[in-house]
C-alpha cells in the first residue's frame, strides 16, 4: 500500500506490490523478473484477445481462464509452445490480472468475485456488470 493507504499492483503483472524498501514507493515493478519483461506487445495482444473472447452477447456469463488460454493460443499460434520466460497459460493469467486492476473485467472463482492480484488456481473471466 501506498501512503494514501491505497494497493498499489506491478504493471507487468498485476500482483500487489509489497513494500520491503524505502523506495518501494515509487516501484511499479514487484520483481526483478517484471522489470526486466515488463509489458510486451504480445502481452497487449493477449488483453485484446481477452477481451475479444468476452466480447459479444454473452460476456457477461463467466468464462474458464482455461478456455481464454485455449483461445489465445490459437490465434497467437502458441500451439502449446513456451514463451521464453513464462508459461503461454501465465501470460494470459497476468493479461487478466492487468485487466481486472483497469476494471475492464471481473475475475471469479467456484462463482465468486475474487481478487485477480492474489487468487489462486481456476479462475473464471467475464465482463463487469454495468
């Protein structure tokens, strides 16, 4: 948290930034991993297909993060591939995260509203409700 008391989320991935230093104020990278990736444009590629999948009458019904994985793998043509530095399904999990902490979706689990930046295991994807 910040000093307005406010969580403050890496940009690369959207996990909260944990203070351990004086300068941890103005981090907006949690790791060293993060800072060295940072957010590429295939990762903008993945939040556009996130969306794209969610998109049309249906997305407000929740959708298996699996199932984005699967869809994202095809059109990027990741094929089951790795990406050099994580997992094709982790890079679509932190693309959600991003999203989810721009409030562009809603990240549940087992039908519940969960934080993107801390949940663990399945997850569901849908867009937020108006």
């Amino acid at each position: 948290m910040d000093q307005r008391g406010e969580r403050r989320l890496c940009r690369a991935c959207g996990r909260p930034i944990e203070r351990a230093a004086p300068e941890a104020g103005t981090r907006v990278f949690c790791s060293r991993a993060c800072t060295t990736l940072r957010v590429r444009p295939i990762d903008r590629r993945l939040e556009a297909l996130v969306l794209e999948r969610l998109a049309g009458p249906g997305g407000r019904t929740p959708v298996p993060l699996a199932e984005i994985v699967e869809f994202a793998a095809a059109r990027v043509g990741a094929g089951g591939r790795r990406d050099a530095a994580l997992p094709f399904g982790e890079l679509v999990r932190r693309a959600v995260r991003r999203l989810a902490a721009a409030g562009e979706v809603d990240v549940h689990q087992r039908g519940r509203p969960v934080d993107a930046a801390t949940a663990r295991g399945p997850l569901e994807v849908r867009r937020p409700g108006t």
